[in-house]
C-alpha cells in the first residue's frame, strides 16, 4: 500500500477502512503515541498550533530546566493556570475508545507524552507515560517527591515539606532525560508493533517522536491521525488521516468491530 494523505470528507471511509483492517490484521500489537491533541477536547490547550500554549509563552523560558531553577516563581505562574486546568479535566471520546481498543485487546500500550492521567482515568491500563506525571511533585534539593496537592488556593509557588526549597512537578522539561523505565518500555513496545496509532502529536518532540520510526524500521506500519500535518507525514506515516481524533478513532473502532465480526 503506498503513502496516502488523506483529508475529511473526500476518502473518509476508505482511510478509517485502511486503519481498521491494518489495526485487525496486527492482532493485538497496536501500540498508540499520544500528544497534547487528545486531551484538547478535556479542555487543556495544546502546546503547538493555533491557541497553543507556546503561542502565549515561550517554551525556552517556561519549559527549560535551567531557567526553572533560575526562576521557579515565574514558571509556577504558568505551571499553576496549566495544572488548574488539569486538575478540573475529565476523560473525553479520545480517551474513551483509545481505553475500549485496549479493552477489546486491540490495543496493548498508549505511550503518552500528556501528563495529565486523562488515559488512566478513563480505564487506559497499559500507559506508559513519557514525559512524566503532573500528579506527584518533586523537590530538586533533597529528592523528595509525594502526591500533588490541589493547587486551587493552595500557596504558590508550592514548597518542599522537608528542605523548604521550591517544588516541580514531575514532568520532563525540555533538558531532562526521559525517566529511563518509559523510554526503555516505550522503545521495546514501538520496536514489537506491528502497528502504531499516532494520535493527537506534532512530532516534533523527540525522542518521543522516534517512536513510530521504531515501528517503521522493526517492519511495522504507522497510522497517524491529526488535524494537520506533522513531520511523520508522507514519510514515516503509511497513512495520515487529517481530521479530529474524536471522529476518526469512533469511526475506525466501528469498522473494527465489523471487520472482527463483533458490530
Ligand atoms: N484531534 C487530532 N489532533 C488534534 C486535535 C484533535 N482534536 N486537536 C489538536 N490536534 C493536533 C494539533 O494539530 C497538533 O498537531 O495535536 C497536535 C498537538 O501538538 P503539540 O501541541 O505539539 O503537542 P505534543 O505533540 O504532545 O507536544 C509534545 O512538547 O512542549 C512539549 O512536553 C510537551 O509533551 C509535550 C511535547
């Protein structure tokens, strides 16, 4: 099958059609990489794009580990309006059919780059998260890390309990090295694919973006679905879907369900 990109409505049903049978004939080993576009529908902004994140703050500024040890208030002011957000989230369709695949044993593993819980919440079992959690907070003098309070008129920025010095969340911030046990998981899964779902990514991370290479180079196929194009596109993708994550993943479950002989 060649490289397709393919664009809502025209060849809508003939993509989900071309997921759906990839996804069936892989018999269970799908694995699907995350990104900030899945949980956009929760309510949480992503990071890229139009009304991103990084449109209103720059990333170098707020998501390096430098300069939030050089200035920890002034990221806890972003840190604080993001993880407010997060705390109020609820799991959305995304989530919910990503959580179903694997209940039908579809799906073995998400790895996530989100760190906000929204693919445990709603029944995910397999997750492996990426970049970190924003559940647990983590003190950079003396190594403690406990759950994460609420941050709703909780003191800003939050301090450690032990040593006083000024808390981060434990997610991975650009010049962080990805929690070794992720990365080794991840890559052992994308390497064993026989399909990944790329769902909701820019690609422009790494190594996160690596992955569905792994599955390319390990002879598997990848499937990305995103509103817009991404570096994967035409390249490493075998067949991107243009188009929001909610619709396509419902439609190509549905298909499955035929396919299978369960709908
Ligand atoms: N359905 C499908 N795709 C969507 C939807 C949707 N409903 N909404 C947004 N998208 C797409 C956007 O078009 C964009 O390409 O999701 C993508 C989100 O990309 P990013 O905001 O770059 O998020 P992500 O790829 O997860 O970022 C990776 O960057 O800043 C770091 O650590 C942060 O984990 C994050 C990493």
């Amino acid at each position: 099958m060649g490289k397709e990109i393919k664009r809502y409505p025209e060849a809508l049903t003939r993509a989900f059609t071309q997921a759906a049978e990839m996804i069936v004939a892989a018999s269970g080993r799908v694995v699907c990489l995350t990104g900030a576009g899945v949980s956009v529908d929760s309510g949480i902004p992503a990071f890229r794009g139009s009304q991103g994140l990084w449109d209103r703050y720059d990333p170098l500024e707020y998501a390096e580990i430098d300069n939030f040890r050089r200035n920890p208030e002034k990221v806890w002011g972003m840190l604080a309006e993001m993880l407010i957000v997060v705390e109020r989230a609820v799991p959305n369709q995304t989530h919910k059919t990503l959580a179903e695949f694997e209940e039908k044993g579809w799906l073995q593993a998400v790895i996530t780059q989100n760190v906000d819980g929204l693919h445990q919440a709603a029944g995910a079992r397999r997750v492996i998260e990426f970049h970190g959690t924003s559940r647990n907070l983590v003190c950079l003098e003396c190594d403690w890390s406990w759950p994460r309070f609420s941050l709703v008129d909780s003191r800003m920025p939050p301090r450690c309990r032990r040593c006083n010095a000024i808390l981060k969340p434990d997610v991975v911030f650009f010049g962080e090295q990805i929690p070794r046990p992720a990365l080794l998981e991840a890559t052992a899964a994308a390497e064993q694919a026989r399909v990944m779902l790329v769902v909701g990514t820019s690609a422009n991370v790494h190594p996160a973006a690596e992955m569905p290479v792994l599955t390319k180079k390990a002879g598997g196929r990848v499937i990305e679905i995103n509103l817009e194009p991404t570096p994967l596109s035409g390249r490493v993708a075998d067949l991107t879907i243009l188009g929001p994550a909610a619709i396509g993943l419902s439609e190509i479950m549905q298909i499955c369900e035929r396919i299978a002989g369960h709908g």
